[in-house]
C-alpha cells in the first residue's frame, strides 16, 4: 500500500490556509461597533487544528453514502446527478453531502457543470482504505 501520509498533510494545510483566508475575508467585510479580533487566524495550535480537521475528514468519509460518493469520485469528476443515482439520494441531499465533502477538504465542486471531484486528500484517503480492504481480502495478508 503506497498511500504517502504527508500528501493528506499537505492537502490538509492547503484546506487550512483556505479556512485562514476566508476567516480573514469575512472579518474585513464585518461591520461592527466592537474592535477587530485581535488574535490573527493563523496563530494558535497548528496541529490541534491540522488534527480537528483530519478527523472531521474521517468522520465525513465514514458515512457509507458519502464514501460511496468519494469512491465514485475516484474515477474523475462526476455530474451530482450520477452521485444521486449512485446513492439513491435526491440532488438536493447529494449537495449537502457533497458540501460537507467539501468542507473537510476532500472533495472540490464546479459549479459550471454541477459536478464535483477528489481533491488530492479526498483521493489520498480513498487509496488508503481501498489499499486496506484489498489487504484485508488478501489470504497472503493474514
């Protein structure tokens, strides 16, 4: 199994620095009597942050319909209306979930063809547990 933990890492801090961004865009567009936060978004605990959001991801792609989705996925880009019929979930659940895919880092959406796609931790994390379930079907393994 060739699965390279520190692509997730690396995917996980680009996510990260997304997060830090849009934090930094919201906060300059708010408008309020109350002085600015003073504590800059990428200050804190690193790693307690790298580790929430890994473990959100996991938890993202532990429900069997969403990792069905990122199995499917796998092949490339997909039309959310493939995902709804290969989870048997109306398009508006498939969104939401796709969504939340999204929000973890391990799955991109395009809007200007309604379909979404891996993300190098989203296929990272689909080669990991695909590689664990060939080893663990393996009689060689055991």
């Amino acid at each position: 199994m060739g699965v390279d933990p520190a692509v997730l890492g690396k995917a996980l801090a680009a996510r990260m620095a997304d997060i830090a961004a849009a934090i930094e865009r919201y906060d300059a567009y708010a408008f309020s009597e109350r002085p600015a936060p003073t504590e800059e978004c990428g200050s804190g605990d690193p790693p307690g942050v790298a580790r929430d959001l890994a473990l959100a991801a996991l938890r993202a792609a532990g429900d069997p319909l969403s990792y069905a989705m990122l199995q499917r996925m796998a092949g490339g880009d997909t039309p959310l209306s493939e995902l709804s019929r290969a989870t048997g979930l109306p398009r508006l659940a498939v969104w939401e979930r796709v969504n939340g895919l999204v929000a973890v880092g391990l799955a991109g959406r395009r809007h200007e063809d309604d379909s979404a796609g891996l993300t190098p931790a989203g296929s990272t994390l689909v080669e990991l547990v695909e590689g664990a379930v060939v080893a663990a079907a393996d009689p060689a393994h055991q």
